[in-house]
C-alpha cells in the first residue's frame, strides 16, 4: 500500500520497482488520478482517503491473495 505523497517525496518510483517485480500494490490516497497519476499507473488499485476500514481490511487481502498467487507462479 502506497500513499502517494511520502513527506513531499511521490511514491511512483516505489510502484515502478515493486511492479516491475509483479509485487502487488495498490495505492491510498486523496489525489486525483487525472491531475497526479502518471499514464502507467492510472488503471493500478486505488483507495481514497479517508477510506472505511472494511474497504481497507477487504483490499488487503486481495493484495495479500494476489501476492501468494505471484510467488506460487514464480516457483514453478
């Protein structure tokens, strides 16, 4: 989970690393996609701030599910 703004820093460097790697992420945040999200990561999951803590329990596990699929994929 990335919060796009880290402390004035963006965390798409992050997103390119840990896609680039098929490591799933999905980003948290306030921002809109079409005025701060770059081309490549306007289709990635997002949540909005402030977000229902259901919604975030039930997202990361889809990422976490998402995840072990990768590294069962990757071991074959």
């Amino acid at each position: 989970m990335l919060d796009v703004n880290l402390h004035g820093e963006r965390s798409f460097p992050l997103a390119e690393h840990l896609a680039a790697r098929h490591v799933p992420f999905l980003f948290l945040t306030g921002y809109d996609s079409a005025t701060v999200f770059p081309d490549q990561f306007r289709d990635s999951p997002r949540l909005s701030k402030p977000v229902d803590s259901k919604v975030l329990i039930e997202a990361v596990a889809r990422l976490a599910s998402a995840g072990t699929e990768a590294a069962r994929r990757s071991r074959l």
